[in-house]
C-alpha cells in the first residue's frame, strides 16, 4: 500500500509529465484555448483508455490501485522515457517495471571497463543472448565471434554442447542452475516472441531441459562455481557472479575470477599473452624503416 505522501509523489508526477505534452504531440486536435499548459485529464484518460474519473483520482493521490496494464497504457500516452516508465511502477507498485527485451546497445563505458579487466566477462540478455565479451574471455573460454550472432545465445550453448555432456552429474548440476536462472529471468520479462521461441525450441530440443523447465526449481541468484578445462592450461576453477547495468535493466554483466590460486596464476599467464596481442606494435625509426 502506498503511503499518501507516495501517492501524492505520483499524482505530481503525472500532472508534471501531463503538462509538458501538447495535445498536436499525441495527434490530438487543439480545439479552443486552453486555461492550463499541456494535455487535460480527459486527455491522458481518453489516450490510456481510461475513465476520465478513475485517472482524476489517481492524480488527486486516492488510494486507487494501477494494474500493469494501465500503467504502460499510461507510460505510453505521457510519451515516458524509459528512466520515467520504471519511475512510474516504482510509485505505483513498489517494483521495478517488467523488462522490455529490447535491443540495448552495451555503453562504451562497459566496453572499456570489461576491455581493462584482466578475468573473463561477457555482456547477456535475460534471453541469455550475448552482445558483448572481453577478449579474455574469448581467449579462456569462448570466442563468439567464432559463430553466428544469431546463435550466440549460452543457454542454447550449455545445454545442447555435447562438451558439457561428458560427466552426466556435472551436466545435470549445470543444467538444473542455469534453466532454474533462466525461469526466473523469464517471468521478469515482458511479452517477448523471440524468448518464447527459445523455450519452445529448447524443450523439443532437450529432454532435460524439457523435464527441468517444467519443474518448481527457481533460482534469483546468478552465480557459481565450476571447472574449465582449458586446452593449453588445463583445469581452471571460476567463480562467477553477475551485476545490471546501471540504466539498461536488459543487460547483465557476467564476471568471471578465478577461485583458488592455481587457477589465479593461469588466469594471469593468459592476461599476458592476451595484453601482449592488443598491445600496438612501436613504430619503426625510419632509417631501420627505408632498410628492410
């Protein structure tokens, strides 16, 4: 239940973000002159498919309840950014607004922070789709520029790769964490065809995930131990924990420290063989130059 000072917050938040919308803006025609600047309440109603007394309630900060429905319907007709529409739910709800799987662009501010980091980190989606990967982890554990972008999805990657299939334990221990993950990240998304796509083609594609994507099992919490064989180094043990991206709720950075220290000094000889191929050649002086 919100408290009134909260409602009234949401009442001044939608008269603030009515005010700014002119009715030429929402494809409304300006009729007569207008006493106050912006759209009127009859407007947003009328936009959000509203009763115009139900949303005057709303914005005298009545303790009515917003559906989530009624909430993007407004987000939609207020032309919210969507710094504005998570604002919005918080008021209303007490909670973050569903995630919209758009296609973010990862900031360049993550790309250069992931870039400097000597550990293997990778950017996904709650499709569990990657857009993005450091070259350390690309020289530890995988190189997605090796595949298509359109199949650069880890679920699919873990659970039908038949190199994760070689110990069955670890392979069902593996696939019970990252399926309970993915049905979580799931519920959390908004409508989404591409995800339910995924799922429907996962299930036909592997019984176990057929079997574990119908069970109660859920997890919230993305992180783990588990062992890489790697093909020069051998066994390196990673401990892996992941963060949002501040501003971007659909991205998630995957960050990936070695767990003992025999793994910390592998992770580090592949930091020196992966800074010293990013490292740019010294120019030449150009006498040795016009020699060659």
């Amino acid at each position: 239940m919100k408290s009134p000072s909260q409602r009234a917050q949401l009442a001044e938040f939608l008269r603030n973000c009515r005010a700014r919308l002119s009715p030429s803006a929402v494809g409304l025609p300006a009729v007569g002159r207008r006493r106050t600047p912006g759209l009127r309440r009859e407007d947003v109603a009328a936009l959000a498919g509203l009763s115009a007394t139900w949303y005057t309630w709303l914005e005298q900060g009545r303790d009515v309840r917003a559906s989530d429905r009624v909430l993007e319907n407004l987000s939609r007709s207020l032309r919210l950014s969507p710094e504005e529409r998570d604002y919005l739910f918080l008021l209303a709800q007490h909670r973050p607004a569903p995630i919209r799987l758009a296609e973010e662009q990862v900031p360049d501010a993550v790309k250069r922070t992931l870039d400097a980091l000597n550990v293997p980190a990778q950017v996904i989606t709650p499709r569990w789709d990657v857009v993005y990967w450091n070259a350390m982890y690309a020289r530890c554990i995988r190189d997605y520029a090796l595949l298509p972008p359109g199949r650069r999805n880890l679920m699919r990657i873990l659970i039908t790769g038949p190199e994760y299939q070689d110990d069955p334990e670890e392979y069902e221990a593996l696939a019970r964490r990252i399926i309970a993950k993915l049905k979580v990240d799931y519920s959390q998304a908004d409508n989404d065809p591409a995800f339910d796509a995924l799922i429907e083609e996962m299930t036909e594609a592997s019984p176990i995930f057929r079997e574990l994507w119908h069970s109660s099992e859920v997890r919230g919490r993305s992180e783990g131990v588990h062992l890489l064989r790697h093909p020069q180094l051998g066994g390196i043990t990673f401990e892996h924990t992941s963060y949002v991206v501040e501003g971007a709720p659909s991205l998630r950075v995957v960050i990936f420290a070695p767990h003992d220290t025999e793994s910390a000094g592998k992770i580090a000889e592949l930091a020196k063989e992966v800074s010293a191929r990013q490292k740019p050649a010294e120019a030449l002086p150009e006498a040795a130059v016009a020699d060659r």
